[in-house]
C-alpha cells in the first residue's frame, strides 16, 4: 500500500458499525476504590463530614460476562 492510500484511508469516515453509538446502554456496575490526589497518594476521610466518605470514590466497571 503506498503512502497516499494510508493517509486517505486515515481520513476516510468509519461504516456505520464501526461508530461509537452512545444510545446503547452498556452495563455497568459501580466498584469502591481508594481516591487518590494528583500526587497518586490517598486522600483521608474528613471528619466533619460524617455523611460523606472522602477516602472512597466509585467507579463505573463493564459487567464481566459469564
């Protein structure tokens, strides 16, 4: 393949199945992880927030298919 077919192939469209199609609902649970800063480190639970628990944070996971 010549190099001009590799540039146009690059800015030619995706077909319809390849497009990301944000109406599908895609199932996912929510799993507690450590919050972490921008330094990477934990982050401690406040303590005058009692009804709110800082040092965990939930993230969206894919459902594992069995």
């Amino acid at each position: 393949m010549s190099w001009w077919k590799k540039v146009i192939n690059f800015f030619k469209p995706l077909p319809a199945d390849e497009l990301p199609n944000p109406l599908k609902e895609e199932e996912y649970e929510t799993e507690l992880v450590r919050a972490r800063n921008k330094k990477g480190r934990y982050v401690a639970d406040d303590p005058s927030t009692p009804d709110v628990n800082e040092a965990y944070k939930k993230v969206k996971v894919k459902k594992k298919k069995k």
